[in-house]
C-alpha cells in the first residue's frame, strides 16, 4: 500500500466513525421514543375504569382503541428500526476493527521505514565524509604541500618548479574529477534520462575503470517513465544497492570475475551480484563496524519491504527480490 492508498484508507476510516456515531444517536433516539410510547400507552390504560364508567359503560382499551393501536404500531415500527440500525452499527464495528488493524499495521510499516530511511541517510552522510576525507581531502592538503614546495623552488630551480606546478594541475584536476563524481553519486540523473539499465551498465563501466574485474551484466531493460514516486524511490534504492554491492566486491572480494544481474520477474525486481572472490566471515560482518556496506545493502532492502539472501561460502553471492509497489495492503 502506497501513502495515497493508505490514505484513501484513512478517509474511509474517519468517514465509518462519522456515520456510525450518527447511527448509535439516531438509534439512541428511537429507543427513547420506544420508551415514551410505553410510559403513554401505559398511563392510558392505568386510568380509573370507573371514572369512565359512569358515563361510557366500555373499557379503556374500547375508548382509547385508534389512539392505544396507532401508538403500538409506531413502536413496533421503532423496534424494527432499531434492531436494523443495531445490525449496520455491528457490521460497521466490524469493518472499524478491520481498517483500525490495517492503520495500526501500517502506522507501525511506516514507522520502522522512517526508522529505517533515517539511518541509511546517517549511513550515506558518513560514506561521504569518510569518501571526501580519504579521496579529495588528502589529495589537496598533498597538492598544497607541493605548491609550497614549488614555491621553494621557484628562485633556485624554475624547470623543477614548473614540473612541480604541472604535477599540481593534474592532481587539481583529479580532485575536480573526484567531487564531480561524488555529486553524481548523491544524485544520478542518468536513471531520469536513460533509465535504469544504462545507468547501471555506466556505473559497472564507472566502478571497473581499471578493468581489474571481468564484469558479466544481465540487466532487463526496464522503462524510464515513473508511474508513481514510489517508483522513482525505487529504482533510485535498486541503483544504491547494486553500486554498493559491486563495491564491495572490488574493495574486498580479492577475485576477479563479478556477475550482476536485475531481472524483471512477475511482480518483483530481482537483484544478483556475484563474485568469485574469498567470501567474509558472516558473524564478522554483522558487526557494523567491521561491514559498513553490508549493514547499509540490507537497511535499503528493509526500506523496500523486499529480502536479501547473502552466501559467502564460495565468494559472495548477494541475493535479493524488492516488490514493484509499496509492500501493504493492496
């Protein structure tokens, strides 16, 4: 279920209440008027039958007989109405018992995604730092050291000065490169344009510059045109995943050969990153400190409502179905 479903849900919800409170005072209302029909009917035939008597030689029920049976009717009328609304107002707590589970159910789904989100974000926020700390940070505290040394140079060895300022340059411009890098990374805009299929066979491209891995991709070609948010947050979360996997198997794995594939199966996405490389120790990696990346790869499936199998016996084998819409009540 979806935030506009589950807030259809909630209207229809509110609007149960409304009308069954105006059901139990309309209700009310006629078990009232049951009450008085009977305190009438009854101080009608209380009254003194020799009072009558002495004029009228008849009985009560005689004198009073349209008034006493017009009266009965009404109530029976009343009584039939009340036991229908009775019946409506039990189907209605029942449908009320229903949504209420569905809202408790939800509220909590949504709770423990918030929860989740939350610290994926906290996760990525210290990726970047620790990315910008170890990457362009060091690279430029090392480019002024050498300007400073250039400077050193420049009275007692322009030529060697010059290299030194040349040396600069292309490390500025790496450092260009890096933090441009980095600002893909926070957004691909390529899953907008392209789609998710080119965007993550660029990613593949982007993360094996070196070619030190033989990267076999299977990638199903999946449309760019977003039905729904969820959607967007959807292949956005699939790109995350599969760039956070992959990494991890460059920096950790020690094989050479990583298969990835995303297949568009029935109402699910299926995701797999396979290397042949040395596998990890799984008790290891659920220690967060030890297995930043992994910790991250399952906080996104859980946002997802989706499930992850890791296999680290033979390499690593990540595998893992997120559902094409909101997991809820559809």
């Amino acid at each position: 279920m979806d935030i506009e479903s589950f807030d259809i849900v909630q209207t229809i919800y509110d609007e149960l209440k409304k009308e069954q409170t105006s059901k139990i005072n309309e209700l009310n209302e006629k078990k009232n008027k049951v009450i008085e029909i009977d305190a009438y009917l009854n101080s009608l035939l209380s009254k003194e039958e020799s009072d009558l008597r002495v004029f009228l030689p008849r009985k009560i029920e005689d004198v009073y007989h349209d008034i006493i049976e017009q009266n009965r009717q009404q109530k029976e009328h009343l009584i039939s109405e009340c036991d229908e609304l009775e019946r409506q107002i039990h189907l209605q707590n029942n449908k009320i018992d229903q949504l209420e589970k569905i809202i408790s159910s939800k509220s909590s789904m949504l709770h423990v995604k918030q929860l989740s989100m939350l610290d994926v974000q906290e996760k990525e926020r210290q990726r970047i730092a620790r990315d910008l700390h170890d990457t362009s940070l060091q690279n430029l505290t090392h480019l002024v050291h050498k300007v400073e040394l250039s400077s050193l140079y420049i009275d007692q060895d322009p030529i060697k000065a010059k290299l030194e300022l040349a040396t600069v340059e292309n490390g500025i411009r790496k450092v260009i490169d890096d933090i441009r890098n980095s600002i893909f990374d926070l957004r691909p805009m390529t899953v907008d344009d392209l789609g998710l299929k080119e965007t993550i066979e660029k990613l593949l491209i982007v993360l094996n510059q070196d070619k030190q891995f033989h990267i076999i991709a299977d990638i199903d070609q999946i449309g760019r045109m977003y039905s729904d948010s969820y959607l967007r947050i959807l292949f956005i979360s699939i790109y995350r995943i599969i760039q956070e996997c992959v990494q991890n198997s460059i920096k950790h794995s020690k094989g050479n050969e990583i298969i990835v594939k995303l297949k568009d199966v029935d109402n699910v996405y299926q995701i797999l990153v396979k290397d042949n490389g040395i596998g990890f120790d799984m008790d290891e990696a659920t220690k967060k400190e030890k297995h930043f990346g992994l910790s991250v790869i399952k906080e996104r499936v859980l946002f997802l409502g989706g499930i992850i199998n890791i296999d680290s016996s033979n390499g690593t084998s990540i595998e893992i179905k997120v559902p094409k819409v909101e997991m809820g009540i559809c």
